[in-house]
C-alpha cells in the first residue's frame, strides 16, 4: 500500500508540475525608459536625439523568466551605445529625431514567448516603423538567445554549433519559406497590391526568413516583409502566416 501511495503522489506532482509549465508566462511590467541626448549642451535650440524604449519583463518567479529577461536586458545596454551613434550622426544636420520602440506579445505558451517589436523612428520628413521578431524557446532553455527558424522546424539540434551545417539549414529552411510565400502571392486570394513583376529571386532579396518572423498565438510563424518591397508602400508590413506543417511538408 505504501509503494502505491508513493506512487500515486508521485503523479498527482507531475501532474501538477505540467500543468504549472503549461501556464503562460505571467509579466512584471516592462524594461522602460528614455534616453534625451542634446546635440550641444550648450544650445537647446540645436535639437536633440529622443530614444524612448519598452521591452517585456518576465516576472522573475517564473522558472524560464532570465531566457527572455537577459536577452532584453542585454538589449537595453546596446541601445544606449548605438543611440549616441546615432545621435552624432544626426547632430551636424541639426533635426530632431525621435526614436521609439514598442511591442506587442504574439505568443505565449508552455513551449515558446514570442514578440514583435516596432521601432518608429520620426524626423521632420521621416516617418518610419522597422519590425523585428524574437522568439525563445522554453524548451532549450538557451538563456539570453532567440530562437531561429531551423532550430523550429527541427533542422538543428538544440546544442548544434557548426557553422557550416546551420548556414546550409537556414538556406534550405529560407528557399521552402520564400517558395510558401511565393506561391501566396500568386494566388492572392484577397487581391492585394502585390508587385506584378515580383519572382522568387527578388522575393529573396525582400524577406529574410531566418530573422523576419514571429509566432502566433497557436506557435506557428508569422514572416514579414517591409513596406514597398513587395506590395505597394502605402499597404504598410505585408504578412504571411505558414504552419508549421506546411513547411515541414515542403522539406
């Protein structure tokens, strides 16, 4: 009777550990903040360099928080660099710049957190978003690294580090991709303003699918491509949802 009884508790806490796995990852706000750099301390008239940032934060209760947690805080610390990079650069010309990054959580899940960040950058004639795609995986436990899309679809394993195989996976992984999407545009069932001239080979050269996706809410990718590449710019990101099946179809 004991042996069952240990047993028993046995399930009851594996059960109970799946099930507290299977939970979303719970938020404690965000990485916020803004950075305001003068382009001459001396003259406030000169303009300034305006970056203004928010990323997610894990609440660090959770077991697989310092995945996503370190990636961004790392991100954060790069930022501030590259921000007065940028502002030298718009100093001499004098006008204003504001740069500001946004997100929006897509999924969220016991196996991945995935995240779309929008950078809108405004000048006095300029007004421009940038998307960028981070995905980690709860599985790999990979702290402070995103998840790319050969890893996703099982073309490299979790621990693989030769270069040349994840080159030769990420090539093979973006023609199926681009070939998906491809043939998306041709059929165009809700009429978009696609370029008619667009082929496979500049549909190349306009989505990058190792680093232009992000995952919805049921785990499968979401790619994208930037306005005016392959659609009218007016029309804004152009998106293209595969599952994930369709893909390992095409393998």
């Amino acid at each position: 009777m004991r042996i069952r009884l240990t047993s028993f508790l046995a399930l009851v806490l594996l059960l109970v550990t799946s099930v507290s796995m299977a939970a979303p990852m719970k938020q404690a706000g965000d990485f916020s903040g803004s950075i305001v750099i003068p382009y001459d301390e001396g003259n406030p008239e000169a303009g300034a360099f305006t970056f203004i940032y928010c990323y997610p934060c894990i609440d660090e209760s959770e077991p697989d928080a310092n995945i996503v947690n370190s990636f961004y805080r790392e991100q954060m610390d790069m930022d501030e660099t590259n921000m007065r990079f940028f502002a030298d650069g718009y100093a001499a010309s004098g006008i204003p710049v504001v740069k500001e990054i946004s997100y929006r959580i897509t999924c969220n899940n016991d196996d991945f957190f995935s995240v779309l960040t929008v950078q809108h950058l405004q000048t006095d004639d300029n007004d421009r978003l940038i998307w960028s795609g981070n995905t980690f995986s709860r599985r790999s436990g990979e702290v402070g690294s995103t998840y790319d899309l050969p890893r996703l679809l099982g073309l490299l394993s979790e621990s693989e580090q030769d270069e040349f195989l994840i080159e030769r996976q990420a090539d093979k992984a973006a023609d199926v991709v681009v070939e998906l999407i491809m043939e998306m545009i041709l059929d165009n069932p809700d009429d978009l303003p696609y370029h008619y001239d667009i082929t496979f080979d500049t549909l190349m050269n306009y989505v990058y699918p190792q680093e232009d996706f992000y995952l919805d809410e049921t785990g499968n990718p979401v790619f994208f491509a930037a306005p005016g590449t392959v659609a009218d710019e007016a029309e804004g990101y152009m998106v293209f949802p595969i599952p994930l099946q369709d893909i390992l179809d095409e393998l």
